[in-house]
C-alpha cells in the first residue's frame, strides 16, 4: 500500500499557507517533503501495524516533551531508533491542530538540521 495522499494534501496546505518553499521526495517507502534540501516530515506506511506514520524531524532537543505527546513513537526503522526522528500514528495527527504542531515542530528545526551528502556520481 501507498502512502495516504490525504495526509500528504493536509500537509502541502500547511507548507503553502505558511509560504514555505518545499519539494516531496519518494524515499523510504513513503513520501518526504524537503526545505531548504533537507528532510522536514514525511509519510510511511508501516505494513506490520497497518497504519500511516508522519514522519517528524524534530531534532535531539524536542525528543523529550514529544515522547509524552499522544502517537509519538521512536523512529525506527533498523532496531535502532534514529536520533531527532519521531513517527506519529493517526492518533497524534488526525484533528489540523496536531497534524499543525507536528509540522511546526519540524519548521522549527529545520534550520539547525544538517543536510545531507549528496552522492557523487562516478
């Protein structure tokens, strides 16, 4: 199954009402939206508990109060969770107002966030 393109709507409005420039590139199974060329949020479908999961950059420092947010999981894809990563389950993002704070969450750190090394094409 695909990503919730829905979701992917709510989340372009956010983007376009907030003006920020954007672009969506598939990875990981799902859907990511990239600003400033790097990963801010996305969408995956995770087919063990057969549901959609917002993908959320938050960055180390907000890792602690997100936890304690309805639907916040640990990202984590190997058995390892990613550091400044956090899935959020339908729960945390179905009312705008939840889905608008995630997606500032990752607004916010953006900025700080590093980008990642292009491939070199040899």
């Amino acid at each position: 199954m695909a990503y919730n393109e829905f979701l992917a709507d709510r989340i372009r409005q956010i983007f376009r009402e907030e003006r920020i420039g954007f672009f969506e590139k598939k990875m990981m199974g799902g859907l990511c939206f990239m600003v400033d060329d790097k990963m801010c949020c996305g969408i995956h479908f995770d087919k063990k508990k057969e549901m959609d999961l917002l993908m959320a950059r938050i960055g180390p420092d907000a890792m602690n109060e997100a936890m304690q947010k309805e639907g916040c999981l640990p990202m984590d894809f190997t058995g390892r969770p990613m550091k400044g990563f956090v899935f959020v389950s339908p729960d945390g993002f179905d009312l705008d107002d939840d889905l608008e704070y995630w997606v500032q969450l990752c607004l916010a750190f953006n900025p700080l966030a590093k980008s990642s090394k292009s491939k070199r094409k040899s």
